[in-house]
C-alpha cells in the first residue's frame, strides 16, 4: 500500500520540522513513501528525516492527482499534515479538493489518518474545510481538547514533538551543572512589558542562571537581539538555515539549560523534552501553549505577564521550577500516549513484508 504523505511547514520555523518528523516517525516501514514537502525548500526538508526511498513533492496539485491516479488504481494510504490549522480561502479551496480525493480513496478501499492538529481559534466558527474531509478518515486524532470539543469528534493525543529528544529523567538530570537559561520570544508580538521583563531577570538572579536569548524561528532574530539588550543576556541567533542543524544547536543550548522561558510552543517542548523546564511565562494570551500542554498531561503550564504582578509571576515561576520531577515524569505519559497513537496508525497500515528496493529520492 503506497503511503502519501503532507508534511510541508514553514521554511524558518524549526519547530514545524520537529513536529512533522514525529508524525512521520509513527509511518510503517517498508512501504513507498509520496511526500508533500512543499515549498519550504532543502533546509526545512532537512529536519523531516526523510528516508532515501521517499518521492518527494513540492507542489501540492502535482501530489494530489499523484494520490488520485493512485487510488483510483489501488488501495492506498493518505496522511494529513499536522500542526497549527486555520481557516481562511486557501484552507477553503485545500479543504474541498481534500474531501474529493479522500471520497475516492475510501470508496476504493483506502485509509486516511488525520493525526496531530489543533486549530488555531477553536472558539471561533466550526472549522468546516477541516471537519468535513477529517469525517471521512480512518482515525482522528487532535493535539488538544477544545479542537475536538468544536469539531465534535475524534481523539485527543499530545503534539508529535513530545516524541523527539532526550528522556528527561530527574535522576539522571544533573542540575548544577546546567548553568543558563534560554529566553526565546515571538517577534511579531508587541515587546514584552516591564512586569515581564523584571520577572525573568530577577528569577534568573535567584537562581544564578545566566540569560542566552535564542531563536528557533529565524523571524524571531530582531526580538533576540531587542531581548538579550534588556535582560542583559547574551544572544544564540540564527537568521535561517537547515533545520537539522539549527535543532541540533537548540537542543544543546536546552541539555545545558536549567530552563526556558518562551511563548513558542515548539520551544518549550524541545527544552521539556531536553531536561529544561518549561516556564510559559508571556506577554499575551497562553491559551494555544495551556491547550496543548493540557493534552500532553500537563497543567499550568503558562501565565501571561500582562495579568499578573511582577511578585504574582516570580512565585508562579519559583513554583514551576519546584514541580520539575512531576513535569518530568509526565514526559513518558505523554510518550506513552503516542505510542499509543502509531500502534493505530500502523495497525491501518502496517509494515510491508518487504522494503522497496528502489532509493530514487526523486523530487516532483
């Protein structure tokens, strides 16, 4: 059964990468790959660990009449990308040519999977060009409850990301000798307040942490900079580039890191996911980090600035930091969770008797 697969992201976002790896980690073997990677270009294919065997795409049209012809011959696999959804006209047009190619597939015998999504205002309309082709899959799988509670179906599993990196074990967690802190911050948000501000530099002080401000989003290098100037940190930029480089810069940063303080969501799983603990402290709303986090088992795990006091959000961070064996050990329940997850994905679609002999690695 030929598997095809949408893992496209976002060229200079590293977590889209990590993300989509997991989903595609949870993929059977053996079995031939047809991979919508997109636009983003070799950097961000870098970090999708794709495997030599994959076709490869970077137009979507070309990728879907592939599917089409394909499951119109013979029972194939599809796979939803993952990650942040929203609804606007492409999702629209996106949505509708994805109804019609799934219909085929299903009638044909096929399977769908649609795993690892949240949408991005899930109080916002019913997310129609996202419910409707997501009826017609196998398994359904959301990344957070109030997604699943709008569309009115489904299941709830942690982010894919919550898979990659190293097993934070608090025994093996050698805290005094992780000696920074990472502070990464969206740059298209207005700079953080003062309350902010004075909270990172006065926890940082507690704790003796030097401050390294750094991004996993190479948009985010101008609020590096404009963070590092003002909590008198130093910086860890990256203005673009492969992705598989740049995760392996970032976890590294996280492995040394008591933890890290950020409103991307992807960093503060990375750092979780790397012994850091992850300190959602922001200057605007916490509710994608709060939902997500939720589905993984972990609970309060943000606090906007702009609510709270300076005292309020020091004690809410000191508080975090205390908690870090109970944040730790829910890794491997969310872990098991997703193992949970692609024990279903491969029993639709398991791994074939053989592996193809092929290593085209071709682009289309």
């Amino acid at each position: 059964m030929k598997m095809f697969v949408a893992a496209h992201g976002q060229a200079d976002n590293v977590g889209d990468s990590v993300l989509r790896r997991g989903m595609m980690a949870s993929l059977a073997t053996g079995r031939d790959r047809y991979v919508l990677v997109g636009r983003a270009g070799p950097d961000y294919v870098s970090g999708l660990g794709l495997r030599s065997t994959d076709t490869v795409f970077t137009s979507r049209r070309k990728w879907q009449l592939a599917a089409l012809a394909a499951g119109l011959r013979e029972r194939v696999a599809f796979f939803s990308n993952a990650g942040e959804m929203q609804v606007n006209r492409r999702r629209i047009l996106i949505g509708l040519v994805d109804t019609i190619l799934l219909a085929v597939i299903r009638l044909r015998g096929g399977v769908a999977v649609h795993t690892g999504v949240g949408v991005r205002n899930p109080q916002g309309r019913w997310p129609a060009p996202i419910a409707i082709p997501a009826r017609l899959c196998s398994l359904v799988a959301w990344r957070d409850a109030p997604t699943r509670d709008k569309i009115g179906f489904g299941s709830v599993y942690p982010d894919w990301a919550f898979v990659e990196g190293s097993v934070p074990v608090e025994s093996e967690i050698q805290f005094s000798a992780r000696d920074i802190m990472v502070v990464s911050l969206r740059g298209d948000r207005p700079i953080p307040d003062a309350v902010w501000i004075d909270s990172v530099k006065e926890f940082s002080r507690m704790h003796d942490l030097q401050i390294v401000v750094a991004n996993q989003v190479a948009r985010d290098a101008h609020r590096a900079i404009e963070l590092a100037d003002l909590l008198g940190g130093r910086t860890d930029l990256w203005e673009g580039g492969a992705h598989d480089l740049r995760e392996n810069e970032m976890r590294s940063l996280y492995r040394r890191a008591q933890a890290v303080v950020s409103d991307r969501l992807h960093a503060l799983i990375m750092g979780l996911t790397e012994g850091a603990v992850p300190l959602g402290l922001m200057p605007g709303s916490t509710a994608k980090v709060d939902r997500t986090f939720e589905a993984g088992g972990f609970s309060d795990s943000a606090l906007s600035s702009s609510d709270h006091t300076l005292s309020e959000c020091v004690e809410w961070l000191v508080e975090r930091m205390s908690k870090r064996d109970a944040i730790f050990a829910q890794v491997a329940g969310a872990r098991r969770s997703i193992a949970d997850l692609t024990q279903r994905v491969r029993t639709l679609v398991p791994a074939s008797a053989t592996v193809p002999l092929a290593a085209s690695g071709a682009e289309k």
